[in-house]
C-alpha cells in the first residue's frame, strides 16, 4: 500500500509539473495575441454609473473612501474632454450633468491614445480604473483602459 501511495504521488508529480508547462505555453500565446489588451488585466472589484460616485464621494468622502479607494471600478458616464498635459494623458467623465462641476479623471498611458482619440464629447464612455480618491473636484483614477 505505501508503494501504491508513493506511485500515485510520483504519477500525481508528473501531472502537475507538464500542467504548469501547458498553463506557460498558453499564457505565452495569449500575450502575444493580445498585445493591445495588456492594461485590460484588471478586472473591475465594482460597477458603478458616473453619477453614483460622484454622488458618494460629494455626500460624504470618508465613506466613499472606504468603499471604492484603492479598488478596480468600472465606471460609465459621459465623456467631457481628453487632455495631455505635461505628457500626462487622461479623459475625464461627468455624470451628464452639464452642471456639474465634479467629474473622474481617468489617467492613460499610451496604449489607451487610439481609443482616447475616438471618443466624442458627449458621448457615453466606460473606463475601468483604480480609484486613487477625491480632490475635491475630480475622483482620480489611474491605470484606466477605455472599453
């Protein structure tokens, strides 16, 4: 019996070390055929409307903090404007309120510009990023992706 154990645990050894070689192969593959997508790795912890967060955040920060600070959100609202400014590029989304001086302020790198580029203004737009907080006038989120 302790042979049939210790066959089994090699066999069981075996198994799991040509998995991990497959789970590499794969892995390898899809990098390489979604090199676009790299910055898309995050999935979102949360979705919420533009006009929810701004709302929780405007209501009462220190919550707000606690629910979504630090985590992956996916947010749709309406696009406002693309800026690049000292090379750093973001588009920033309201709630559709024209009123409205709170928005979300999503930072982009380079691999996001093409899609950026497309956006109109007015138009709906989802962004999936990690909060960073609130300055009083924007929620700033950073490593965004444009869906």
């Amino acid at each position: 019996m302790g042979m049939g154990n210790g066959g089994n645990s090699t066999d069981g050894a075996k198994d799991s070390s040509s998995a991990p070689a497959a789970s590499q192969e794969q892995t390898q593959d899809d990098k390489s055929s979604s090199k676009a997508e790299e910055p898309a790795e995050a999935t979102p912890e949360v979705t919420v409307s533009a006009a929810e967060i701004v709302t929780a955040y405007t209501d009462n920060e220190l919550a707000a903090d606690k629910q979504y600070k630090g985590k992956v959100v996916q947010i749709t609202g309406t696009m406002d404007q693309v800026t690049d400014i000292l090379s750093s590029k973001a588009v920033r989304i309201t709630s559709g309120d024209e009123y409205a001086f709170e928005g979300i302020t999503c930072a982009i790198d380079d691999s996001q510009v093409d899609k950026a580029a497309e956006l109109t203004k007015g138009g709906q737009v989802t962004v999936v990023g990690k909060v960073d907080g609130f300055n009083q006038m924007n929620i700033e989120l950073s490593d965004c992706t444009i869906k």
